[in-house]
C-alpha cells in the first residue's frame, strides 16, 4: 500500500521548535522504579544500541530458559535479549520473537517474576514494526500470559537529538531539526518510510490497518499539564489500540513511564515500541556521566580493534576524524569480493593476515567497502547485509584469536550484534555505562574468550563527527 509523501517542511531551529512549550515536568527516576514494583521489563533489543543510554543492566545474546532465568535472577529492574532481527527478514524475524516469548514466559514462570516486554527498536523509525509487536501479543497470548491491551510507540532519543513534537518525529543535523521522513534513514533499503508524523507512520507501516486518526496521541501538553495521572488515562487502551508519544527530555518520558505504570498497576497490559532514552525511564535510571579512563581500567594488550560496518554518511564523516588522529592501520573488506564466492575465502584470509599483524604495532580499523550494494528489493538487499556481515565477523573472530586486543569498538548496529554474538561470543554481559553523554556504551563480557576485553558498542547514526575520534581517544588514554 503506497502512501503520498508529505509536503516537505525542511530544517528547523531547536529553539523555533521547543518555542511555548509547557514548563517540563520533573520526576525522579527513584519515584519510577519504585512504581516498578517487583515487575521486570525485557528489552528484546533488534541491535545491541539499545543499551547505550543505561547502567548495570544485564545483557543476553542468547534466549535460552536457562539465560533468561539468570537475568531474572540478577538485582535489577531490566535487561536486554539481542535479538539482532533488524538484519533478519520478517519471517525470520517473528519466528525468532516467537522463541524468546515462548522461553521467556517459561523463565518468568519458573523464577516467579512478572515481566514487561519492550520491542526496542531505531530512534529513525527503521525495523520490523508492526511486525515485531504483534508477534509478541500473539505469543502472549498463546502462551496463557494475558492479552495485550495497547501498543505504546515511543521513538525519541534525547541525547542523540530524536525529539516528538505534536506528534512529529524529528532528527538533530548540522543544519537543524529536520523531520525525519526526510531524512537518509527514511531511504532505507529495506525499512524505508515517507511520514515523520507518528500517526501517519504508523497508519504506513500498518498498510492501513491501524488509520492514524485511531492512534491516541500522548502529547508534551498530556505529559506536562495533565502529568502522570493524564498518561495513565490515556493508557487504559483495549484491543491492541496504539498510542504515540511526544518527549524532548528525560523528565517528559519519565512521567510517560510512571504514568504507564500506573495504568498498568490498574490492570491494563501492555506493550512498548521504543528507542533508547525510553529504556532509562522505563527502567528507573537517571542519566549519569560518562565513563572515565580509569573506570574503564588499565588494557590487557597494547592496541585495540576498530569494527567498521555501517555505511551511513555520518559513519564516514566520523571515520575521516579518527583518521586524522593517525595511529591507525586500515584494512578494507571489498564487498565485491566478499560476494564472489571464488574468492571470497581467500581475501578474508589475506585482510585477517595483515590485520593482526599490523595490531602489534597500533590500533586496526577493519572495515567494509563504503559504497553500498544493494539487491533487487528489500529481501535482497537484507541478504547482501548479512552475507557482508558474516564475512566481518569471521575476520574479527580470526584476528582477535591470533592476537589479543586491548579493546574492541564495533561501528554499526548490525555490526555490533555480529561482532558480540559470533565474532567474540559473548553470551552474558553488563552494560556498563557510556563513553560520550547518552551514546556509545561499554558493554563487560561476564565470561568467554572476550572475559576482560571493553567491547564498545557504537551505533552508525549517533555523535557528531567527532564522536568516533573521541571514544577512541579515551579509550587509548588508558
């Protein structure tokens, strides 16, 4: 079902944009974890970036009883399953939904813990929505867990300038404020979209199903005015209703989360679509600092591992920074190649070689060939991302099983699934806070060949172009 493009409404200032709003809200995030009471929210995370926002939270790469029942048992009020499925189809996707609902209704079952489930997803509207969404109702439902009564859609991002205005989803670029349906993310292969208007989008992405003059829109006048106890109203939804939801601070999404979880204590039961800054609101956490070199500790090894998949042009623009700081060495894994199966194996042997050679004298970038090749559709171009990324992560696996490294920094959300999963097979690990305010988080690998190594987890649209170089600058620092 095609929809018409909305008429284009360009860049804005910041300050036009939050010109007369209502005086924010404030709310502690203490007040929200108490309303938490003893339930448990479960990200199913469709990349590992969703975890860049939070502190001390457990992360599972896998899904099985016995994972889940581990982080149930862990003293927190959430925790992550990567579930990777933005670099999956749909099928694929929703069978992969199916087994962690199935395993996770078990786990919660045996541990004696409730459970929230959040489908945490791009604060740039990419992924597999509604899909993911309602396979979980379904499975839910199947599984005797209880019926889902709304869908709350929440996608700002406030550290990395994703703010909803009346409804409107925009994004921070060097010009200004831009809506996002107008953005490089909205041009998306595969998760492509033309309205930056939640509703709208949601009545795209439903092809229909849903009319965006259904969707309950939970504005900054509900959050900041109304407060918790209007959210709550707002949040008595029934029968999957969908509800949208304005924020453009912590406070505004922490009264979105204490009023939800009011509603939900009342008995209504529901779902979230969110991105990352949702994540510490839900889970009763306030921002905190950065990370520091000596939180992070001293390396284990002289010079670390870059890893370079995402192709965004704010991805280049970074890399071009961090080459400036020098020190590096630079290896490219030719796509055009890698998709030949003849010689395929070969260049991947040639690049491992000659990267880990070169990381016993300074840090390595590995990276993929920086023009994108797409397929014939959004299957194809999905298959070319995954057979790209398979090679990645066998080259990553190679070199830091030749050489130790004093740190890995994976670039890309899909990128740094790979890497975690199978390049270094982290199972279990904790997220442990942020190098930049709000983005790029520091995961510590619980246990497995990648015990003792700072895995960096950098997602390809967040930090101005001089993230990269600053990450890497500290963590050398060390």
């Amino acid at each position: 079902m095609s929809h018409p493009t909305p008429e284009p409404l360009g860049h804005r200032s910041e300050e036009e944009l939050l010109a007369g709003l209502p005086p924010v809200r404030a709310v502690p995030a203490e007040r929200v974890a108490a309303a938490i009471g003893g339930r448990r929210l479960v990200l199913l995370d469709d990349d590992p970036t969703g975890t860049q926002t939070v502190v001390g939270l457990p992360v599972l790469t896998t899904w099985t009883v016995e994972d889940l029942r581990w982080a149930l048992r862990q003293d927190s009020t959430a925790f992550f399953v990567l579930t990777n499925t933005r670099s999956l189809d749909r099928d694929a996707a929703a069978e992969r939904n199916r087994q962690i609902v199935r395993a996770l209704v078990e786990a919660s079952r045996a541990e004696g813990v409730d459970v929230v489930l959040a489908s945490r997803s791009d604060s740039t509207l990419r992924g597999h929505f509604p899909l993911e969404t309602d396979v979980l109702a379904d499975e839910l439902a199947a599984a005797g867990a209880g019926d889902i009564d709304g869908v709350v859609v929440a996608p700002a991002y406030i550290e990395a300038g994703r703010l909803t205005v009346d409804s409107l989803h925009w994004m921070r670029t060097a010009e200004g404020m831009l809506p996002v349906g107008e953005s490089e993310f909205a041009k998306d292969a595969t998760f492509g979209y033309v309205n930056s208007r939640l509703p709208e989008w949601i009545e795209e992405k439903t092809a229909g199903r849903t009319k965006a003059a259904d969707v309950v829109r939970i504005t900054l006048e509900d959050l900041r005015v109304g407060g918790p106890e209007r959210v709550a109203e707002l949040g008595t939804l029934r029968d999957r209703r969908t509800a949208s939801a304005d924020a453009v601070c912590d406070d505004d999404l922490r009264v979105l989360a204490l009023g939800l979880a009011q509603a939900e204590a009342a008995g209504a039961r529901l779902l979230y679509r969110i991105a990352p800054s949702f994540v510490r609101a839900g889970a009763g956490q306030a921002a905190r600092a950065p990370l520091t070199a000596a939180e992070i500790g001293a390396p284990a090894a002289p010079h670390g591992l870059i890893v370079v998949g995402s192709h965004v042009g704010l991805t280049t623009r970074q890399l071009d920074r961090l080459r400036a700081d020098g020190g590096l060495a630079e290896f490219e894994l030719d796509v055009h190649q890698l998709l030949d199966e003849g010689r395929r194996a070969a260049h991947i042997a040639e690049v491992t070689r000659a990267a880990a050679d070169a990381m016993a004298a300074q840090d390595v970038v590995v990276r993929t060939t920086r023009t994108v090749i797409t397929g014939e559709d959004a299957d194809a171009s999905l298959a070319i991302a995954r057979s790209v990324s398979a090679a990645l992560v066998e080259t990553v696996r190679a070199i830091t099983a030749a050489r130790t490294p004093a740190f890995v920094v994976a670039k890309g959300g899909i990128t740094s699934s790979d890497t975690a999963t199978e390049g270094l097979r982290i199972r279990r690990a904790w997220a442990r806070g942020t190098l930049l305010p709000g983005i790029v988080l520091l995961w510590e690998p619980v246990e497995g060949p990648a015990a003792g190594i700072p895995y960096i987890v950098f997602a390809g649209n967040v930090g101005d172009d001089d993230a990269f170089a600053h990450a890497v600058r500290l963590l050398r620092s060390r």
